[in-house]
C-alpha cells in the first residue's frame, strides 16, 4: 500500500491558507491572521488545534477513506460542510487558545522551584 504523501499524523500550519476562501469575510480574516504567523506562534498553534478537534485527526487510521485523501481535502470538506457560522468557528479557534493557554499555565506550575546555587555550593 502506498500512503498518500499529502497525508499528515496531525493538521499542519502549512495548510492553513488552503482554508480561506471556504468561509466568509470573518473567517479570512482569521485565517490571513494565522497564516502569516509562524508555526510556533500561539494562534498558529490554537488554530491547528481547533482543526485537529474538527477535522476528528485523533480518529484517522491508516487506510481509513479520510487518511486515503490526505488532511489538505479533508480539512477542506471540513470546513466547507462545517454547518455552523463563522462566528461558531471562531469561537472555536477561541476556546482552543485559551485551553492551551491553560494547559501551559498547569504545565509552568509543574515546574519546581531550584534554589539559586552559588558556585562555591556546587563542589
């Protein structure tokens, strides 16, 4: 079996552009906004996360007619067929932000507190 080169584990940032004539005005803005951004930007991030809950990633196997036609058609599909307004979209894109703001705050509390050494505290 051959697998489709297009096909990703997870939806990638650079497909996002794909997305912006699928939607009205609101949603391109979203999506120029993010795309412009770098990978590792929040909203970058947020707007791959909130794409991955959408587009049910988690959920693509191997052989599954999603996974055969790669994440650029299903992305596509998913937001042209998203039955909701662009408003519900980007609520989404919202609510995505702020859990991973969330989940890197538990992960900062995670982190323990290491006295400062001084040099000499260090042999």
């Amino acid at each position: 079996m051959t697998i489709n080169p297009r096909t990703e584990l997870l939806f990638p940032p650079h497909l996002i552009l794909d997305l912006k004539d699928l939607r009205g005005d609101k949603w391109r803005e979203l999506v120029e906004h993010v795309a412009a951004l770098p990978e590792t930007h929040p909203d970058t991030l947020a707007f791959c996360l909130m794409m991955i809950r959408l587009n049910a990633c988690l959920g693509c196997v191997s052989g599954s007619y999603r996974f055969m036609r790669g994440c650029e058609l299903c992305s596509q599909q998913t937001i042209a067929r998203f039955q909701g307004t662009d408003e519900e979209l980007i609520e989404f894109f919202h609510q995505a932000k702020d859990d991973l703001e969330r989940r890197a705050e538990d992960l900062a509390d995670l982190i323990a507190d290491v006295p400062d050494l001084e040099p000499e505290d260090m042999e």
